[in-house]
C-alpha cells in the first residue's frame, strides 16, 4: 500500500473519531438544554431556544418529564460511543492499520449514532407536540434569524438537528 493511501485512510479515521466527540459533546456528554432550570441535556440548541419561549408552568413540566424520560437512554448511547472509541484507540495505535478493524469500528460507531439520531428526533419531537401553533412559529422565527446570521442550516419543517 502507498504512503499517500495510508495517511488518507488516517485521515479519514482522524476525522470519523472528531466526528464522534463533536457529536457526543462537551466532555462527551451532549449539550446543555434549559440552563438553569432543570431542563439540561438532549435537547441541546432547542433547550436553549425553549428557555426563549413563554412557556406554561404545566408545558415546562410537561418537557422536564419528557426529558428525564428519555435521558438515560441517550446518555446511554453517548457513553457506548465514547466507550467505543476509546477502546478502538487504545487497541489500535494512529501508527498501525488494520483496515478490517477501522471497518468493523465505523460499522458499530453507525450502528451506534442511528440509535442516538432515532432516540433524540423521538424526544425533539415529543418535546415540540407540547408547544401551541403559535410557539412553534415562534421557533421557527429564531431559526430563521439564526440562518440569517450564518447559523448553521436545518432541513424541513421542525425537522433539523435544533427544530
């Protein structure tokens, strides 16, 4: 195998390992929800868009349980993936390669980020079956803005990775 083959495949492990702590968070954790009032954790960048809304004391119950509920799960699927990782780098030194084992390493890692994607777009989409027409709109407005600002893009109606 040529030098140039090799450094693109650890490049290309390089950034599938990034790809994976950017996913899992701060400290492999996730993102923060509500700061402040409870709500933290899987809802990341909608927690923060949710602390924006007036929301009803029954609403802002109805969410925490909501994500109490589904946060162990997730929780869960961020620690196997770090888990993971970790275990792949300690087994496999960036000097060596051994392409079946990347291949069955990124095969388990997908596996692995289809659940989380599943888990977290159940729970966005239970959180925002809380809000009225009218807060909704309101959400759509803030992503609105923040594409306006350069913020990142979000595909479909309530469907990107905040909405």
């Amino acid at each position: 195998m040529n030098a140039k083959r090799v450094v693109m495949i650890l490049a290309t492990v390089a950034l599938a390992a990034g790809a994976t702590v950017a996913l899992a968070g701060p400290g492999g954790r996730g993102g923060a929800g509500m700061r402040g009032d409870g709500m933290r954790g899987p809802l990341g960048p909608l927690g923060r868009a949710l602390h924006r809304l007036d929301l009803s004391a029954e609403q802002r119950t109805q969410i925490e349980s909501l994500v109490a509920e589904a946060k162990p799960a997730i929780e869960a699927l961020r620690e196997q993936l770090r888990v993971s990782r970790e275990e792949f780098q300690a087994t496999h030194p960036p000097t060596s390669f051994d392409e079946a084992a990347i291949r069955a390493h990124a095969a388990a890692q997908t596996g692995i980020h289809t659940e989380l994607a599943v888990a977290t777009a159940r729970l966005r989409a239970r959180v925002l079956g809380v809000l009225t027409p009218e807060q909704l709109a309101e959400l759509d407005d803030m992503r609105e803005a923040m594409r306006e600002r350069g913020g990142p893009p979000h595909d479909g109606p309530h469907g990107g990775p905040w909405l």
